[in-house]
C-alpha cells in the first residue's frame, strides 16, 4: 500500500479560533472540511511543505518557527495510507485568503466537530480542544 504523507497546520486566531478549509468541488472529498496543509513532495521536510502550500492556499507567509508540531494521524484509506502530523501556527504575515475557491471557516476549537471532515482529520480535533 502507497504510503502518503500530508502536512496540516491549525492555524490560530488571537480569539482562539481554528482556520478550516472546505474541499472544492471536483476533488477527492470534495465538500468535507480540512485543516490547510497538503502532500509532502520529496526531498521536502513537513515545515517546508507548510511554509510553501499555506502561501499558495491562503497568501500567508509562515516562518518556521511558528510552526509547532502538535500529533499526528495515521489513517489506512483503500487507495493509500496517510500519515499527517499536525502543526499549529498562530503567527503569520499577510491576510488569510482562499485562494484556490476552497470554503474557509474560523470555528472554536469545540465547534470543530460541527464541520464534516475526512476520517483521517477527526481525531485531531480532540488535541486541539485539549490545547485550546
């Protein structure tokens, strides 16, 4: 089985409140929510992958040290496994914006479960409570 590794970030608002994206039409889950992030390429570490798809998603730059990684999802998927560690960031430079026709949703951290999400994001939403 194809192993894929996915970096996600929560970013975090001065009011406490985590960014999601919702997943456009015409992809793969498409409609479900999502912590940003995407696919590791090679030869890339997960804080890299971060810096460079939060400035493509959502016009944001992040430094590296804002980056904190917090845990991780191992989920099996019929097509692939996905392992996906989970940084949180709550300092950036620039405006939040979508910028590739993803939904996106500033939600408190126990109103995340409201948002449909993709079996492999779910658990992550209890370490984010715990945190936040």
């Amino acid at each position: 089985m194809k192993l894929l590794i996915v970096a996600a970030c929560a970013l975090v608002d001065p009011d406490v409140r985590v960014l999601i994206a919702q997943r456009p039409a015409g992809k793969p889950m498409a409609g479900l929510w999502e912590f940003p992030g995407g696919k590791v390429e090679v030869g890339e570490r997960p804080e890299e992958t971060l810096i460079r798809e939060l400035k493509e998603e959502l016009g944001i730059a992040v430094k590296e040290a804002c980056l904190a990684p917090l845990t991780f999802a191992s989920h099996s998927y019929p097509e692939f496994h996905l392992l996906m560690p989970l940084y949180v960031c709550r300092r950036w430079e620039g405006t939040v914006t979508a910028l590739e026709g993803q939904g996106l949703a500033w939600v408190r951290p126990n109103r995340l479960r409201d948002y449909p999400m993709p079996p492999a994001d779910e658990p992550l939403v209890s370490h984010l409570m715990t945190l936040l």
